[in-house]
C-alpha cells in the first residue's frame, strides 16, 4: 500500500513521462535523506510521498494563479511581501491551501506515530543515500538538467520534477550572489552617437501598466467602440506587445519597460529581481529623464511594504513613490483592497499627478501601476448594476463568466480613463503630454478562452498583450496615428522617448538601433548585436552583476 501510494502520487505530480525517471529518482534521494532520520523504510518512504505531494499541491496552486510552476527562487519571495497580496487576492485558495496543508501535517504526524517497520542499519542507510544520489545525478543530466523543464515552465506537468530540477540547478542560488545575464557576448558593440531632440518642448509623459489587460482581438472576440478606443486610440499608435510572463509576476514588466532590459535574460533570478537588482541597473528610463529635466513619479496599487517596491524604484532613479498606504482621503486603502477597482485608484494616481503639475512648469513623468484586472475572475468586483450591457456582449461572443467579469472590468478602466483623460486635456490645454498604456501580461483566464475557442497552439500568444500611445494638447504632430509595429516590452521606454520627440544617449540610440532586428522578440532574438550591447553595459558599469551591488543613487 506504501509504494501504491509513492506511485500514485507521483503519477499525480508529474501527468506525464517526459521526466518521470528524474521524478522518481527525486522520491527515492527524498526517502534515503528522511531514512537516516526515522530508521524504518516504511515511514521514509510514506514521508517523501507526504512531501512530494506537498511540493505538488504548492505548484499546482501557484501554477492556477500565475501560470508557472514551483521553483526553488520562489521560496525568497514568500518573506517579500507577496503572501499578503496573495491572501487579499485570493482568499479561497488560501484556505483551500492551508487545508491541505494542514491534512499533510497530520498525515506526517500519524505516519510517525503508528507507521513503523524493522530499523535498517546505519550503514545501508548511508548506502542508500548514496545510490539514490547516484540516481538522482544521472537522471538529472540525461534528462536535458533543468534547462529542459525550463521550456515547459508554463504547462501543467512535471510538477515534482521540475521543482527538484531548480534545487539542483545552479544557477537557482545565483540569486543570493550576483546575477547572471545569459545573453551576452565576449566582444562589446560600440554605441551609437547620441540622437537630437526632434521638438523644442518636452511634453509631461504619463505611462500606465494595465495589470492583466490584453486585447480580446487577439483571440478573435470582437470589442465594443469604448474598448476599441481604449486599445487603439483613433488619433493614436497601438499594436501588440510581447512580454516575458503569464499569470502573475507584474514587477518583470515593469523592469522591463522602466531598464529597457528582458528579465528573461537573467535566467532563475528573473522573478527576483526587485529583490537582487536594487543598486544594480544605472541606466533606465527615469534616470534618463531626470537628466533632461523630468520630475518622476511612481503611484502603485500595492502598500508601500510590497515586495522591494520603494528601494527598486528609487535605485532606478523615480524620485517620488506613492503606494496606496500614502493617498490622502477620501482614498480608503481598506475599500480600495476590496476590489483594487481601477475607478478608484486611477482617480487617486491622476489627483496626485494633477496636483503636482499645478502650477509646477517642469515637465512630469508618471509610472502608475493598476491592479484591478488581476484574477481571479470569477467573482464580480464591478459595482453591481454597471456594464450589465457590456458583460452581456462579452458573453454573447463568449459563454464564459470569468471572461464575462474580466471584459467588465475592462470596460470600466477604459470608462475611467476616458474620463481622467478629458480632465487632463482640459485642465490643463497648454501643457503637451504623450500617453502611454500597455498589458503587463494575460491572467490565467486566457487559457480558458483558448481551450474554449480551440485555437490552433501558438507558443507566443499567451505571452501577447497590447499597448497604445496618444497625445494631448500637441501641436507638433508628434506623432502618426494608425497601427504601429509589433513591439517586445523591453523597448516600450525607448519608443516612448521616440515619440515624445525626445533627444536619446547614445546607449538608448544603440537600444533603438536594434529595434529593426529585435523589436517583437528582445530576448528571444538571436541578434548578435544585441549580446554585445549587453556586454558593453556590463562594461560601462550600467549593469552591475558582481555578488555585492555598488549602489549609484
């Protein structure tokens, strides 16, 4: 009944034989390890079952809500501020987890208690060890290591392996040292000259990340003329956006955007990096535009304590950060966090901004940062009563309630932006501004409209979002309206100083010189140029990947 159950549960965390063997071998080095502790096969093996099938249920639950599975690297972030957002966000899962949890500990208890069979001696244990280390190495390496789970980090299988796969991997605990940058060269690129500003004004730039937004179109549903504006502004530029994650891990864009970097390059430590990257990125978009004479800000959906939110954006040079612990009444955090409604937070993080331009000729930069079209979706968070009209359309092309909640919230950000927007034209006609919103990633959700429509498989679809730029109370003709060319996440920074008519260094003239080979895909490109780039930062010091970072504030 005992190897009935090391089976069964094995069989339940992997759901596939692609790295069964590296599965099996891991349940046998975690039997040998608990062996030298409780003396008696049965209850070793009994406990690695256990414990296996906690390391699967933690990945599985992680895997719903984020799309990626349970890796060693997550474990750090547990103490950074993320559990706290995840019980508000979540609250049934929680539960649900700490159920399970608590069912593995009293099933550990009992298995230690009444579970016993005859000692094995000191030395067989050690044998064992051994010989399952042995095993586990080789299954490892013939196995492909952990580059190959890597690949299928988004599919739900190979949930053990591929949590075992990170604690042997490493590259794992480069974290707790420096970092690695994987797309790199030898030989670095020279830089280009610097680029001259095409206009003499320098108009206030407000950048919006839309948490969990993407364009329905993508997935051929139709829009409604509210979204249709919102997506592509009609006097605007807007297309597709790709990104480096799906689900969940909102900062890797945000980095993206804000270094013109992939966090992808930094292999296991990507979802790290507000943590590790403090002090360590010294050209960026606010310091570039603090050299020019900007003001910046950062307004964030999350309290002040999330993650390393405040060191992280003040290391990349934004000079005032305001997170929703800091807004003033009749801001309510507490109201707010019930539903994150974009109603809400837009209107305290374009307040603040209006209030500090008032008055205030210097030109301003505004990073806001939503939170209310996270998951789930399948509980109403729009005010009851609102956009019936808009949630009945989604279902008509659609006849799926989470997408149904997930287009009505969408259309509430557009009915709010719409409106802040025709207050800031207003408000404020002589002052030049270059809008700029985008999708930080797709929520989970997406995959219930692929499964439903049954799209053909597109590896990169789920890792499509949108962004759109538009101009207000511009003159200059800045800007051509119409659909703009494809564009990866890591150059979004660039292409908005390019649009605002905005001078470029020369490392963000060399950045936007590699738009015509990378421009859709920064780290997935081969782009040669594009290593040496990397190196030449390295060079320069704007990357600092030594184990102890050199602060540059």
């Amino acid at each position: 009944m005992i190897i009935a159950s090391a089976i069964a549960v094995v069989c339940l965390a992997e759901r596939s034989v692609e790295h069964l063997k590296l599965a099996i071998a891991a349940l046998c080095l975690m039997a040998a390890v608990l062996l030298l502790f409780v003396t008696d096969l049965e209850r070793a093996l009994l406990l690695s079952s256990i414990l296996a099938a906690a390391i699967f249920g933690t990945s599985n639950v992680k895997h719903r809500h984020s799309g990626l599975k349970l890796t060693v690297t997550d474990l750090p972030l547990a103490f950074a501020g993320t559990v706290p957002f995840f019980i508000v966000q979540y609250p049934r899962a929680v539960a649900a987890f700490f159920a399970g949890a608590i069912a593995l500990i009293l099933a550990a208890v009992a298995t230690l208690l009444y579970v016993a069979g005859p000692p094995v001696s000191r030395e067989l244990q050690i044998i064992l060890f051994g010989a399952a280390s042995v095993v586990l190495f080789a299954a490892y390496r013939t196995g492909g290591g952990a580059v190959s789970l890597q690949r299928i980090a988004a599919q739900p299988r190979c949930f053990l392996s591929t949590f075992m796969a990170s604690l042997f991997d490493p590259l794992s605990w480069r974290q707790f040292g420096g970092l690695a940058l994987s797309d790199i060269a030898d030989d670095p690129l020279p830089l280009m000259p610097a680029m001259p500003a095409r206009t003499p004004d320098t108009p206030d730039i407000i950048v919006i990340q839309h948490e969990s937004i993407f364009d329905p179109r993508l997935f051929g549903l139709p829009v409604d003329p509210i979204v249709e504006a919102f997506l592509s502004p009609k006097h605007g530029r807007h297309g597709t956006l790709s990104v480096d994650i799906f689900g969940g891990g909102s900062w890797q864009s945000e980095f993206s955007l804000l270094t013109g970097l992939s966090s992808a390059s930094f292999g296991s430590s990507a979802y790290f990096l507000f943590k590790r990257g403090a002090g360590r990125f010294h050209n960026s978009l606010p310091k570039t535009l603090t050299a020019l004479g900007y003001k910046t800000m950062l307004t964030s959906s999350c309290r002040r304590s999330f993650l390393n939110y405040d060191e992280f954006y003040r290391s990349i040079g934004i000079g005032e950060r305001v997170f929703t612990d800091d807004f003033h009444p009749p801001f309510d955090v507490g109201r707010f966090e019930a539903t994150h409604s974009d109603a809400l937070f837009l209107e305290a993080a374009l307040g603040v901004h209006m209030k500090r331009i008032a008055g205030d000729a210097a030109p301003r930069f505004l990073y806001a940062l939503t939170n209310f079209n996270h998951g789930p979706h399948n509980r109403r968070l729009t005010a009851p009563g609102r956009f019936e009209s808009e949630r009945a359309f989604a279902a008509a092309s659609l006849a799926d309630a989470c997408y149904a909640e997930y287009y009505a919230r969408l259309v509430e950000t557009a009915v709010t932006w719409n409106r802040l927007k025709s207050e800031l034209s207003s408000r404020f006609s002589g002052r030049p501004m270059l809008i700029v919103h985008y999708g930080d990633h797709q929520p989970v959700m997406a995959r219930r409209i692929e499964a439903k429509i049954k799209l053909p498989v597109d590896a990169r679809r789920q890792f499509r979002t949108f962004y759109a730029m538009e101009t207000l109370n511009d003159r200059s003709e800045r800007m051509i309206p119409g659909r703009g060319p494809d564009l990866d996440i890591a150059f979004l920074g660039t292409v908005a100083l390019q649009q605002a008519g905005l001078p470029l260094d020369e490392i963000f003239a060399t950045r936007a010189s590699l738009l015509g080979q990378c421009g859709d895909a920064y780290f997935a490109s081969s782009s040669e140029r594009k290593r040496r780039f990397h190196r030449t930062l390295v060079n320069l010091g704007m990357i600092d990947l030594a184990a102890t970072a050199r602060p540059q504030y």
